[in-house]
C-alpha cells in the first residue's frame, strides 16, 4: 500500500478556504465537539504568522 503524498496548496489558496471555514462556522456547520482542537490548530497559525512577521520585518512586536 503506498504512503499518500500531502497537498501542498498554493498561498493564493489560503485566504479563499479560511474563508469557507469562517463561513462554515458563521453557518454551525462544525461541530461544537471539533472546536477545541480547531481553536489548537487556528492558534498555532496565529503563533507561525506573528513568528514570520517579526522574522521578516525585525520591527513587529517580538513573539513571546
């Protein structure tokens, strides 16, 4: 059985499926019992976004 090879998406794809997640959740159309780990994952993007802002300007508030 061979190993699935992951889905790099282009960034131009990001903005268009955060999107659809906002209106997915907007809608209740995720379960309130995946909203722990969704809350997780959301955080750890927000974490790798004020990471990368800071690396790439040196002028952005340090990440703690």
């Amino acid at each position: 059985m061979e190993t699935p090879v992951p889905i790099l998406r282009p960034a131009t794809d990001w903005p268009r499926l955060l999107g659809e997640l906002v209106t997915q959740l907007d809608t209740g159309r995720i379960y309130n019992r995946d909203l722990n780990e969704l809350a997780a994952a959301l955080a750890a993007v927000d974490v790798a976004m004020t990471r990368r802002t800071y690396i790439r300007s040196r002028t952005a508030p340090r990440p703690h």
